[in-house]
C-alpha cells in the first residue's frame, strides 16, 4: 500500500504515515491537475458514492473503521444527511469523484439540547439528563455533525466551511423543529477547530477522554451554533386547534339546541292555535 506523502490526518500521532485508500488521490496525480474550484458542486450523497466516502474516512480517520449504517441511512435524509462535495475534472467527461463531505444527524438525544433550550450547559450532568432536564424543549431536534473531511489536495480552499454552511442551512431550512447544530472535535484537531471557530461555533464544555486513539484516550470539545429562525412548536399548535374546534364544536351544539327549542315551540304554539 502507498503511503501519504502530503499531510497527516489530525487523528493520528505526529509523523505516523497513513495508507491512501481512496481512488481519487491517483486521478489527480494521472491528470496532472489541481482542484479548481468552478469544478466542483455540493450535493446529497448519491448510493453509487458510498464506497469512495467509506474509503476517504479510513485516511481521514485511520483509528476507526468506517460503517455503510449512517451513509445509508443518509440517503432517505430522514435522521441523518450526508453533503458531498463532487469534482468534476475539466478533463473528464461524465465522472466526478468525492473529495470531501459532511454527516449530520438529526435528533432530541443530544448533550447541547439543555443549551439550545435555556441558553445554558452542565458538564456535570449525564447525556440522559441534559436532554430530560432541557425544559422547554417540545420537539427540538439539534443537527450533530458526526463527520467532516477534506482531501489533503483539496484543503485551504474553502471546501470546509463551505460544507459546514450547506449543512447547517439544509439542517434548518428542511428539519422543521431543528434548532442549531453541536459537535464533538478531537481536543488535538487544530484545523477542525479553527474551521467551526471561524464559521461562529460557540465552545461548551470539555469532554474529557472521549476519544479512544488505539487505546489511548483524548479529549473533545463540544461546539455548538444556534440557527437564526424562529422556533415553531409542533404541540402549541396543536394545542390551538384542538382548542379552536371545540369552542366551534360547542357553539354549533348550542345553536342546535336553541334551534330544536324552538321548532318545539313554534309546534307547540301550532297545536294550540
Ligand atoms: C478540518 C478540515 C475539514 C478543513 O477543511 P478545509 O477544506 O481545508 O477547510 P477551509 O478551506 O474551509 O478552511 C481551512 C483554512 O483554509 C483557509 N482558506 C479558506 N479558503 C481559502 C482560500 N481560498 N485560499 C487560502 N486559504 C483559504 C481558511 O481561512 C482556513 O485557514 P486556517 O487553517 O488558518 O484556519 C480538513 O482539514 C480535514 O479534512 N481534516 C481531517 C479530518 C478532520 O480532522 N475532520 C474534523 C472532524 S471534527
């Protein structure tokens, strides 16, 4: 197996080589090209990619071994999206390749919800009970960016941010009751971490010994970012209207009743005459 000459992945100690893996890394090399960046788009994960994403993970990530589970769950877009950034090489007619993409999970059981609700974070309380004492939570769901990478020929050109954006939009524009956005990065990940400071993530708490790196165990920061949108809840709503239509379900019956009195009346009156 080649070894990666360009960079080292943040997930791995310094000066270990890690194996290149994924295909495209020999495109561009054969075509003598650099990544351009009108040659790219940012799309959902398509099922014929997800063996180029499993593969980019194992460079990016070399400690674990990537699952098919979240890109297919990726693909219904019900809990979990993936974002791609496709190339498309000006040399190539039809092929376009991953070089980088984002996966993000959408759900109620995450740490930050306490945060998103009352604007404030324990680190002393447990998962469970960050999301159950979250008051005012009807609903929530927060978007967790599981994973994000970049290949090595790719970086410092934006494609990061750019996919960090796109699914922070996606999150909120398509999740109706999605409130913001949290993470976990390796307290080690330089990059990562200048990558969410600059797209305005706020830091909340320290995670101590959350990352297993083939036995030795590392910190995370927990990051998270609020969308800017009002928050509509499902269950006032609903509240609403279940309330609007009996106030018009009693009043129909009331009417009815004075309706049926006095067709009984008028009878009445009728029988006497
Ligand atoms: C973290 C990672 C995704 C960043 O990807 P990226 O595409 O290089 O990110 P960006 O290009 O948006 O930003 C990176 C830097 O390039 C700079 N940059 C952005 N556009 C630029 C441009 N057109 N020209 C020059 N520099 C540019 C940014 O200002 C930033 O600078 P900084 O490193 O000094 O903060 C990438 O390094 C990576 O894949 N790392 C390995 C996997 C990993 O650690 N993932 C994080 C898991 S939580």
């Amino acid at each position: 197996m080649q070894e990666r000459l360009v960079l080292q992945s943040d997930y791995q100690e310094k000066g270990e080589p890690i194996p290149i893996v994924a295909g495209v890394h020999a495109i561009i090399k054969s075509l003598k090209t650099t990544i351009n960046a009108k040659d790219l788009t940012y799309k959902h994960l398509k099922a014929t990619s997800i063996g180029e994403c499993k593969d980019l993970e194992r460079e990016w990530f070399p400690p674990w071994k990537p699952e098919d589970s979240y890109y297919l769950k990726s693909l219904d877009r019900k809990s979990y999206f993936t974002i791609c950034c496709y190339w498309k090489p000006k040399e190539e007619k039809e092929e376009e390749y991953v070089i980088g993409n984002i996966i993000v999970k959408v759900d109620k059981n995450n740490k930050a919800m306490n945060y998103f609700c009352n604007n404030k974070f324990d680190p002393n309380q447990k998962e469970e009970e960050q999301v159950v004492n979250a008051k005012n939570n009807f609903g929530k769901t927060i978007a967790y960016i599981c994973s994000i990478g970049v290949i090595d020929e790719a970086r410092r050109l934006g494609i990061g941010t750019k996919l960090v954006e796109s699914a922070n939009e996606y999150a909120a524009k398509n999740y109706r009751n999605c409130v913001g956005v949290s993470l976990h990065v390796i307290s080690t990940g330089k990059r990562a971490i200048g990558l969410y400071e600059r797209c305005k993530f706020t830091k909340l708490f320290t995670e101590p010994k959350y990352y297993n790196m083939s036995g030795k165990r590392i910190d995370a920061f927990c990051y998270a970012k609020s969308f800017d949108k009002p928050y509509i809840d499902n269950n006032l709503i609903v509240e609403f209207l279940v309330n609007f239509l009996l106030k018009k379900v009693k009043m129909i019956v009331r009417k009815l009743g004075e309706l049926i009195k006095a067709v009984f009346y008028i009878k009445k009156a009728i029988e006497v005459s």
